[in-house]
C-alpha cells in the first residue's frame, strides 16, 4: 500500500505556483486575487474558507475574505456578488456552499460572472467541461485528476467506480476522468444511493472514488486487492480519545481498507489540500486570462 500524500503534493505545486506569482507581479505590477464569500458560522465552512485565505497567502495572492451574517436576505447576497462580478480587481471568487435555507444556492451559482467562476460551479463552466473546452474546472475534480497525475496512475482503459453524484464532485469526476485526456480515457460508473448490488460493482473497480459524505462507508469488503482508492469524504465524528472530543474521518474506512489498495488517499491530508490547489491554479489562470482571454 502507497500512501497518498495530498498535503505534500499541494505544497509542492503551491512552491512552484509562488514563483510563478513572482514573475507575474514583475512583469504586471499586480497580483492575482481571490475573493471568498462566507454567510453563517458553519464551523466546517468556516475552516474552509480560513485554509483558502492562508494558501493564498503562502503563494502570494491577494484575498479578499466577505464574511456575512447568516439572517442575510438573498438579495443582499446578490448585490455582493454583483459587486465582485464589476471589480476589475479580483480576478475570481467564490461563494462558500452550503448557504442558509432562505437562499437558493442555484440562483446564487448562476449570479457568478462565469468568467470568475473559480470554483467551476457555473453552468457555462460545467457544459464546457463536458465538451473538452476550455473552463475552470471544478477545483475538487481538478485536485484529483492533479494527485493520480502526480503518482503516475493511469487512467486509461481502467474501471473507475465513482459513488456519490454531487454536482460539486461526483457527477463531475464522473465527466472528467471519462473524456479523452491524459487524466481520462476511462470506464466510468457513476453509483449513488439508488445503485443495485454496489459491493458486486466495486470489486470490478481498479480505482474507486468515494464521494457520497457517509463515514466509514466503503468496507474492506468491497475493494478489490490492488485497487486505488480516492477517499473524498470530510466528516467530523465523535471520538472521546481526541481533545476536541471529535474527528475528522473520510467516506472510507481506511484503517480496514488501506491494506488492500494499491494507492489510497488519507483523510484528512489527501484530497482536501488539493481541492484548495485546483481553486489557486483557476485564479492563477483567470488572472493570465488563459480561459477567457
Ligand atoms: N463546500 C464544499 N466544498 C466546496 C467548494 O469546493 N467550494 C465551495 N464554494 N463550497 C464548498
């Protein structure tokens, strides 16, 4: 068993994205920078946004942090997005999901001016991911395509087994790792809460993808010898051996499964580091206009 080490592939690319920063603000006089919209305290989403402001500094982005309070009206919400829509100054920004009930989260992703869609949740950015054109793809997918590309996992011609069909991660990967790219060309099943004999399909995986936020969820005996598995899932459970008296565990049960694999991602240190990567690596690219010139 390899282990997966997200946390360091992502502060090896945020090293390399610092030096490039540096050559864009000598030969711009600017940096690129990202914006973040916060409404509530959700503590998880709170850490989130916290952990995207650092990395922006660590590789020299400006950030802009919006925090509002969680009474907002969706209107409110629609004129700071609107704002950030017409400021020249920010290259790209984001807005924190999930948001309060009184706030339809589809109107607010459809507000987003696609061309500072960072996080690649917008339509226009979704269908062009679809197509193979160019977009800013949505950064958890990006994250992983980034961590099997970084360990050599080939992708072609194998049988991923995707489980979980969010918009944000699931349905997406899906797309991704089945066109014909470098980090594709492969046999996907998309499987979610209404697939028929799931274990019998996942030890046809060679690669599984767990994505459907239920701790512990993928058992060992469901995982073919050898399989490389990418443990999405960010959940805090109770655990009384642990200060905070909780923890956070992924949608796999590592402990268990880990020894059959081939590859697998920790949690937390594997996918989370990356998805923070695949959101720079879109504001790095909307600040040199690669996307939409
Ligand atoms: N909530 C959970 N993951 C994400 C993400 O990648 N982006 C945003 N905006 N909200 C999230």
């Amino acid at each position: 068993m390899k282990l997966i080490d997200g946390k360091a592939v992502a502060e090896e690319l945020k090293n390399a994205l610092k030096q490039d920063v540096s050559e864009y603000k000598q030969k711009t006089g600017r940096v690129p920078h990202l914006a973040a919209i916060l409404v509530g305290d959700n503590p998880a989403s709170m850490a989130y946004v916290g952990n995207k402001v650092k990395s922006c500094e660590h590789v020299g982005f400006k950030s802009t942090l919006i925090s509002l309070g969680s009474d907002i009206t969706e209107e409110q919400l629609h004129e700071e997005i609107t704002k950030l829509n017409q400021n020249p100054d920010v290259d790209g920004f984001i807005v924190q999901l999930p948001l309060p009930p009184q706030i339809n989260e589809v109107t607010v992703t459809l507000a987003i001016d696609y061309r500072k869609d960072v996080d690649g949740f917008h339509p226009v950015n979704f269908g062009r991911m679809a197509q193979g054109l160019p977009c800013f793809l949505p950064a958890t997918p990006y994250g992983i395509t980034m961590l099997l590309d970084r360990y050599n996992i080939e992708t072609a011609g194998k049988h991923v087994v995707v489980v979980g069909r969010s918009n944000i991660v699931g349905t997406p990967i899906s797309i991704l790792l089945s066109r014909k790219t470098k980090m594709g060309d492969a046999t996907v099943t998309l499987a979610h809460s209404r697939t028929k004999e799931l274990q019998k399909l996942l030890l046809q995986a060679d690669i599984i993808i767990a994505a459907i936020g239920i701790p512990g969820f993928i058992q060992e005996d469901m995982v073919k010898q050898g399989a490389v598995v990418i443990d999405v899932g960010i959940n805090r459970v109770e655990d009384d051996h642990h200060e905070k008296g909780s923890k956070l565990v992924g949608d796999v049960d590592f402990e268990h499964v880990k020894e059959k694999c081939s590859f697998i991602t920790p949690v937390p240190g594997g996918v989370g580091p990356m998805t923070v990567m695949g959101l720079l690596m879109n504001t790095y690219k909307s600040a040199n206009k690669e996307i939409y010139p």
